[in-house]
C-alpha cells in the first residue's frame, strides 16, 4: 500500500477551551518493532481526550501530544517482530495518544479485530472503555456472578459498557444517572436499579434495595464527596475502584468503615501502564468478551458521530454531559 508523506489531524495548540483542537498536516507516524500503522477510518471521543486538551493530563513519556486513545481502521504497515498481521486487516486499537489523525501507530498486542458485523464506528467505541471496565472491575476489583455492582455515571461510555459488561457476567447491576431519561437508558442497557442521583440519594436507594447489605464492588469516576458515600454503600469486603475525579482528587475519609468491613480502596490510569500490562487485558477480552459481541449479547452504545474536523464540537458535547453513550470521530473511509 503506497503511503503519503504527510496526514491531517487534530493538534492541541494550547491547553484551554475546545478551540484549542485546530486542523493540522504532521508526517505520518513512524512504527517500531511490535507496532502496526493504522490507516485511522474512526476514533474514539473519551474524557481523558477532554483533559488533556485543557492541560491536565499530559501525555505520558514517548506517547504523541495527538489526543485520541482508541482508533478503529485498517493495517497501513506493519513493523517487525509483528506475527499474525497483514496489511489490510481491520482492527481497533487501544493507543497511548494520536488517534485523531488519519494514521497512527498502535501496538500490535493492542489491536483486536471487529467484532462480527461491525463497521469502523462501532468498533472504535469499544478499545478505551472495554479495556478500562475489564481492567478495573473484573480484573482488579474480581466482580464475580451473583455478586451486587455500582457504576457512577451510567450514561457515560464507560458506564453503559461497564453496565452490560457487568450484567452479562451474572452480576446485580445498580448505577447513577442524571436524568429519569438517563435511567431509562440504563435500565434499557441491563440495569437492575438506575437511581436519578438529582432527586434520589443513592446510599439509602442502594441501602433499601440491598436490605442493608451494600454492593461489592464499586466503579467509580466521581470522587470528591463520593468517596465517603461509596463507602457506606460497600458491602463487607467491598472493592472499590476509582479511575476519575470529575469532582475532585480530594475527600475527607473516614477510615473506621474501611477496617470494620474489611474494604479494599485502589485505583488505575491505563494510558501510562506499559504495552505487556496492556496486552494481558486485550488476551482476555479477546477470549472471553468479543465472542458476546460476535454473538450480539452486547454492543457499545453510539450518541453521535462528527467528522474530525469538528473535534470542537465533539468536545463540546462531551463536556455538555447530555450524550448517552459514545461520540466519535470519523473520517471519510469508513
């Protein structure tokens, strides 16, 4: 495939509001051994992309300042040491950063194929959030059949994939939302119980639904104040797993909870953890997630799409919060 010496793409000119995402030419990106070059038909909008483009979230040592953590299209190039690919191949791609752009590299061990039936758009709504649902509350968290979960922020693209991901392995699925709109959502999704955290206090919602008991694991993307109040809604030897601060890094704990219910707090970043972590969390999607999406058990849930030159306005809608699901960017090769 002849390759050109130039591609667009959506720069960060200055961290600050969405006009900060302009129209740029770059070189294409280089590839090293174990990497593949994707010929970028759609991308992933996430909220990482968000904060990094108002300057707080850098990207981590080697990664493109390219925002954009997930890209679906086809094999461009293919580096050495890189077995099992070939150009031509559609796959999606857990990145470090560049996906907004016409090509980017990705990690061989990263890319995963459509799912059956899938287009680019739908595939590229499902590397960033699958990966981080799978990580956190299967892997670090062990959410288990028959076991009770809290998502926060049901809407959101990790929480309508955490929502199904969780009902589809057995579990009692509860989440917030901000609208009775929004919860219908959810509960269309595979929610048990979707509590209107505007008019609803989801600790006594979660409490009388439970019989008192509290859920087990808990995915968080709030944090401030939510902190205490999740810990409350844990269940003796609860899990709870924070993966954002929409409302701060920030809380006032009180511990006592914590040792007499014996509850477990961590947290992750994916972006920055290296290739070999990464991999083992696609090995398992691949095994034991794709074949329900083959199989149609599940699909990520699309809001809306924009080319990639209205970056802006994707970043504007994201920030809005008024989307259900997904926003994606995509190019004219879909």
């Amino acid at each position: 495939m002849a390759l050109p010496a130039s591609m667009k793409c959506i720069e960060i000119l200055d961290p600050g509001p969405t006009a900060a995402l302009v129209p740029a030419e770059r070189p294409l990106p280089t590839i090293g051994p174990g990497e593949v070059l994707i010929r970028v038909a759609a991308a992933g909008v996430n909220r990482p992309d968000v904060i990094q483009r108002q300057g707080m979230y850098p990207p981590p040592p080697g990664a493109s300042d390219i925002p954009g953590l997930e890209v679906a299209g086809t094999v461009a190039a293919v580096g050495q040491a890189v077995n099992g690919m070939a150009v031509g191949q559609s796959v999606c791609a857990l990145v470090t950063g560049g996906g907004y752009a016409e090509y980017c590299a990705a990690a061989a061990e990263l890319c995963l194929p459509y799912p059956a039936g899938y287009d680019a758009v739908r595939a590229a709504a499902l590397p960033e959030t699958f990966f981080t649902v799978w990580y956190n509350v299967f892997q670090r968290a062990g959410l288990k059949a028959g076991e009770s979960f809290l998502v926060h922020g049901g809407t959101s693209g990790i929480g309508t994939a955490a929502i199904q991901l969780a009902k589809a392995f057995g579990a009692r699925v509860f989440t917030t939302a901000g609208s009775d709109e929004k919860c219908r959502a959810c509960r269309d999704l595979g929610a048990d119980c979707a509590i209107n955290y505007k008019t609803q206090d989801f600790v006594q919602v979660i409490a009388e639904q439970t019989g008192g008991r509290g859920v087990d694991v808990i995915l968080d993307m709030v944090g401030g104040d939510y902190l205490p109040r999740n810990i409350k809604s844990l269940a003796a030897d609860g899990r709870h797993v924070s993966i954002a601060f929409l409302s701060g890094p920030k809380a006032d704990v009180n511990f006592l909870p914590v040792m007499l219910k014996r509850l477990t707090l961590t947290g992750s970043t994916l972006r920055p953890q290296p290739v070999a972590a990464k991999s083992a969390i696609a090995d398992d999607l691949k095994a034991r997630v794709w074949p329900l999406l083959d199989q149609g058990r599940m699909a990520p849930a699309i809001f809306a799409t924009f080319p990639l030159d209205r970056a802006d306005d994707a970043h504007r809608l994201m920030e809005s919060s008024t989307h259900i699901g997904k926003i994606i960017l995509t190019l004219d090769r879909i």
